[in-house]
C-alpha cells in the first residue's frame, strides 16, 4: 500500500482511530483528493545529515551552535564508537572498514552501527585474548566461544541475538573483501529472543492525557511558557495520532507537515520517507505551537526544524520524552509510558479500531510485517482478558 497518495490510508485511520480523526464542531473535513504530495527538502533544504551549512541540522551538526537543548558534550547524537583498548592495529583497520561499510554502504543508523561495533570490537579482542593473530584465523569454534562466555556471564537473550547477528554480518563482510577464505556466519546458530509484549495505554486512559494536555495549554499565562506548553501538546497529540519514532518527529520540520490532506512526511529508519496520516486534533495542536508558539522560541539557529527546545535549537529526544512522562505523570492514575509506550499504544488502537495490519506496518514505518504482528497478538490478550473479567463463564 502506498500512503503517498493520502486518501485511503487517511481514510483508514479515521475509521479505526475516530476518537483523534473526528471533526471538530465548527470544522469542516479538508477533502482527502490527491494533490501532489508535500515537496521533500533534498539537494537544498535542511534534513539532519543532508542539510546545507546553517540550516536544518540537528544542532550538534554546526560547530559552536544548534547543540540540541540537553546536550553537553559527548551527549546528545550517538558517539562514533572507537575500537576496544588493547585491539592490535590490523584488527583496528579492520574495525574501521567495518564501520565505514555500515555507515556509508548500508546507511544504517547511527544508533545501530554504534552496537555492531561494539560487538564486533568485543568479539576481536576475546579472539585476541585467546591467541588470534590474523582475522584469517577466525572461525566458527571462536565466535561460539565468545557467545558461551557472554552466555556464562548472564547475557540477555536479546542481546545474544543481536551479536550473534553482528558477527554474521561481520563475518559476511570479511569474507566479501577477501579477509577470510569462507564465512562462517551461516554456521551460527541464534538464541531465540523472549519477545514481551509491549504495555499500552487504554483508549480511556489516552483521552486523559490528552485532555490534560490541554488543560495546561489553556492554564499557560507567560507567553513563552504558553510557547512551551503548546510545543508539549503537540508532541502529545503526534506522537498518538501518527505512532512515529522520537527521532522522527525531532526531525520533522515545518513544511513536512501538511495541514490540507492532514499527513506528515516522515524520514525513518535506513532514509525511508513515507507520509503518514493524522487525525484532526493532532493537526489543530501542531498549528497552534507553528503558527503561535514557535516564533516566541525561534532563533537564527533553529532553521526549518517544527519543534523547537527553550534555546531556540531543534528538539533532542532526551526533552521529548521528558514532556511525555511530564505530561502522563499530570494525568494522575494512567501508568508511566515514554514515546515508544505512545508508538505501542497507537498501533494498537489502530487494531482494535478495525485497521488491517499492511496499513499498520505502513504507518509505523516497519521494513517487515513480523515488526508489526506483535501487536496482533497485544489485542488479542487485550480482548482475552476483557472476556475472563466479562463472561459469567469464564
């Protein structure tokens, strides 16, 4: 399914997401046509990584300005990883061809080739420890002894998983430039990870939050504390109406938000865009805080960034979800949730309301429809345990 388009995506969350698509009184309902869709910022506008000197960037991308608002430094953007202490100087240069090929070949995330290299560096030095002196040498006996130790040590499943994965995704590169004579990734075995369902929040529970998001928005009497708690609202009311990631929306800027055919334009995860529809409320919130919030905080340094720290800087996610637990913590008996809590709470809703899970997995972004089955299964307990509390029978 393609939501470029806007209309039946659109249409789909205003039937399985009514109580944040209904109009207002007063409003009427911008038509859902297709116009052509908002113009992406590329070769000249400002994305984090891809912006022009001066605009756009996250603030750490400028030097001496735009840190994000909470960053000091070594906090904020994800720290280039450096090989383990005691590493010799041909597992070093491994270590750094690795790193290049992740970030500029595959283009993943900061946050994930952060992990890899961590992994990987922890596995050469446990090979170097036990006498490697060639990556040539590596083979399958050693990386399963490296797991068994991380296994001994009381590693999570989770995090075997994930560098067992790391290995293979090492050794596959290896051997690809000619540094091992075979691969011996497809030989190891992967724990199978303990998959939790993730806590959501109640239909009736988010409706509180909401409405107490409000509530501040209105009781605001200094106007950059207005400011500030419109921004708040906003976060609020995007984070449930669209499901995106933390890092998503403190990238959005201005113009990725359209106001007419009600959707965002997203940049996720490995630089897939995808548009994304929002429900009234969320639309109203977002235009409160552009139109009448954000030039009280705006500064030379805030480029097009949409959401705005108190400086003046482009959003850090350690703020947003700040305001998050702030503002569920104020609606008094609704359990603690952070952004992820509020990305859960969407899908699942969006489930429950009768959306189908392709349209689901479009929204939140996921490359594979098993990323977005979990939430299937958070419904169906959702209903067993609704049934047991109900049925006389149970």
């Amino acid at each position: 399914m393609d939501l470029s388009g806007g209309g039946t995506s659109a249409a789909r969350l205003h039937l399985a997401h009514p109580e944040r698509a209904r109009p207002e009184p007063g409003l009427s309902d911008p038509a859902l046509s297709d116009p052509a869709p908002p113009e992406r910022a590329r070769s000249g506008q400002a994305r984090p990584e891809s912006a022009l000197p001066g605009q756009g960037r996250p603030e750490s991308a400028l030097p001496g300005q735009g840190r994000p608002e909470s960053a000091l430094p070594g906090q904020g953007r994800p720290e280039r990883v450096t090989p383990e202490c005691g590493l010799p100087d041909w597992a070093s240069e491994r270590l750094a061809g690795f790193e290049r090929h992740l970030s500029a070949e595959r283009g993943l995330s900061p946050h994930t080739v952060r992990a890899y290299l961590g992994d990987v560096g922890a596995l050469l030095g446990h090979a170097c420890r036990g006498g490697l002196a060639d990556l040539a040498a590596l083979d399958i006996g050693v990386i399963r002894a490296w797991l068994a130790a991380q296994h001994a040590s009381g590693m999570a499943r989770a995090t075997l998983a994930r560098r067992a994965a790391a290995a293979r995704t090492f050794t596959a590169f290896a051997h690809s430039r000619g540094w091992l004579d075979g691969d011996p990734g497809p030989l190891l075995g992967t724990p199978r990870a303990v998959r939790h369902l993730p806590n959501v929040l109640a239909r009736e529970q988010m409706a509180a939050v909401l409405a107490d998001s409000g509530c501040a928005s209105v009781s605001a009497r200094d106007p950059r504390a207005a400011a500030i708690a419109w921004r708040d609202t906003a976060i609020m009311e995007l984070f449930y109406a669209s499901g995106i990631r933390v890092s998503e929306l403190c990238g959005l800027d201005i113009g990725d938000i359209d106001d007419e055919r009600r959707t965002v334009l997203v940049l996720g995860k490995g630089g897939r865009e995808r548009v994304v529809p929002i429900g009234i409320p969320a639309v109203g919130a977002v235009r409160q805080w552009r139109d009448a919030g954000r030039p009280l905080l705006a500064t030379e340094r805030s480029g097009p960034a949409l959401y705005l720290g108190a400086r003046g800087g482009r959003l850090d996610p350690r703020t947003a979800r700040r305001v998050v637990h702030a503002r569920i913590a104020a609606a008094g008996s609704v359990p603690d949730a952070g952004p992820h809590g509020l990305r859960h709470t969407a899908a699942t809703h969006l489930l429950e309301g009768g959306a189908d899970l392709r349209s689901v997995q479009e929204i939140l972004g996921h490359a594979s429809l098993a990323s977005t089955q979990i939430y299937t299964h958070v419904s169906v307990e959702r209903l067993l345990s609704a049934y047991h509390q109900a049925h006389p029978r149970a």
